[in-house]
C-alpha cells in the first residue's frame, strides 16, 4: 500500500532527527581520533600532519602500562567476584519471594543511580575509619559494587527468558535440585552470565571517578594514570589512547553479539 505524503515526510523527518542525534554523539570521538594523527605535539584539528609517534607513546608510556595491568588485574577480580555474588542475587531474587525482597534489589541497583564519585568518597571514607589502606583489595570491593548491578540485570533477563520446562522434565526423572543447577539451568544461563561479566569487565576497566578516591600511586589503574598525565602534558598522546579505548571496545562488543546475541540478553529483540 502506498504511503500517503505526510506519513513519508514524518518518516523522513524521524529518521533525519536519529541521523542528527547520532551526529551530535559522535561528532566528538570523530575529533579525537582525528587529532589523535596530529605530528605536531599539540591538540590541533584537523592536523596539518599526520604522525602515528603518539600512539607509540601511548604504549611505551610507564605510568601507562604499569596503568593497564593494574587495571587488567582489578578488572579480572572484580567481574568475576560480582559475576558470582550478581547472579546468585539475581536467582534469588527472580525466584524466590522473602520479606525485604524489593529493598535488596533496590540497595543492590542503587549504584546506577548514586554518582560514583559518592561511592568512592563513602569508600575512602570507611577505609580511613577501619585502618585500611588503599591497596586492591579496596580498589576490587568498589568496583565490585559498582559493576553488580549488570550483572544482575543481565542474570535476571536471561532467567526470564529461561524455558523452566527444561527444569521441570530434569526433576521429572529424578535430578535433585542442585544437579538441575549445574547441569540444566547454569549451562543455559552461560551467555547472560558471559554477557554481565563482559559489560563488568568494560565498565570495569573504564571505571575513574570512584577509584581516583580508593587508589594510590601503586594502584592506580589506566584511567587514573590518564587523569594524572593530563594534568602534566597537552600533547595528542591521551586522543590516541583513547582511539585504542574505542576501537577495542567496539571489537569486544560486537564479537560478544555475534555469539552471544546480546539483544536477546538485554531484552531489546523485538520478539
């Protein structure tokens, strides 16, 4: 059936409005990436040369290596800590009905709403009070806190789109409960359980605010290293980092969706 003339127009006119907000979003990494290509050892855009010497410089850099794998390590332990505490909570919460219930879940999201810097301060704060010092088992607990509510809600879609009748036929022949656990449900959980440590360990690695308050010079993960080298240089070395911080993010996510189909998982499939 043909569309009438206004029913194009309010197509075109949508369709230009997401083209514009898209451009509005990205306009500014577009910038950085292409400063980043500057030879000269100022921000400038757009370069009247090209050079690739500040991406050396992003990984030859000390304090930015030394960064990484601080972070790498924080990264490993706090997504795989809140992959396991997130989704117990998440089956708990899903399947089971208690006293408190709705309040645990809502202390358990409530870091998607308070701004991390508060977290991080109440951390530090605490820290102090009990004589602890900003090692990484502090760095580890904030991040922890500050990733489970992923994991929980990446947990909780895909328990809700969990065919329970798989269960069901395994108790029918006789599996208790725990081996319908390991052999039925958590295999069938895998890739919403592989999805929330994904999006844990992204959100993770790229976590700042927070963890300038609960780091030291010891610690301090690559973000906090960028932070410290901004306040000492203006050179294009931070806009190649943060082409490497695009490119690689970008490469996880989409080969995460490729196997793991995470429309599904976050619930954004139109079925």
């Amino acid at each position: 059936m043909r569309r009438s003339p206004g029913a194009m127009l309010l197509r075109w006119s949508g369709r230009a409005v997401v083209a514009a907000i898209l451009l509005f979003v990205l306009l500014p990494g577009v910038v950085v990436a292409i400063s980043a290509f500057n030879d000269r050892a100022i921000l400038q855009f757009p370069p009247q040369s090209w050079s690739l010497r500040w991406f050396w410089r992003a990984f030859s850099y000390a304090d930015f290596a030394k960064g990484f794998w601080n972070g790498l390590t924080v990264t490993v332990w706090a997504s795989s800590i809140a992959l396991v505490i997130g989704s117990a909570f998440a089956f708990a919460i899903h399947r089971y009905q208690f006293v408190l219930r709705d309040l645990l879940e809502g202390i358990l999201l409530s870091p998607l709403i308070i701004p991390h810097y508060t977290i991080g301060l109440g951390m530090l704060i605490l820290a102090s009070q009990a004589n602890v010092g900003r090692g990484f088992p502090l760095v580890i607990f904030a991040h922890v806190v500050m990733v489970l509510p992923f994991v929980m809600r990446s947990t909780y879609i895909s328990l809700e789109n969990l065919d329970t009748r798989m269960e069901l036929a395994a108790s029918s022949l006789g599996a208790t409960p725990l081996r319908i656990l390991f052999t039925v449900t958590i295999p069938l959980l895998i890739p919403g359980l592989l999805s929330g440590w994904l999006f844990a360990a992204i959100l993770s690695f790229n976590e700042f605010t927070a963890t300038l308050f609960v780091s030291s010079q010891a610690t301090q993960t690559l973000p906090v290293a960028m932070y410290n080298y901004v306040r000492e240089f203006a050179d294009p070395t931070l806009a190649a980092l943060s082409v490497i911080y695009i490119v690689v993010t970008a490469t996880l996510l989409t080969v995460a969706n490729s196997f793991l189909g995470l429309g599904k998982i976050l619930n954004v499939d139109a079925h």
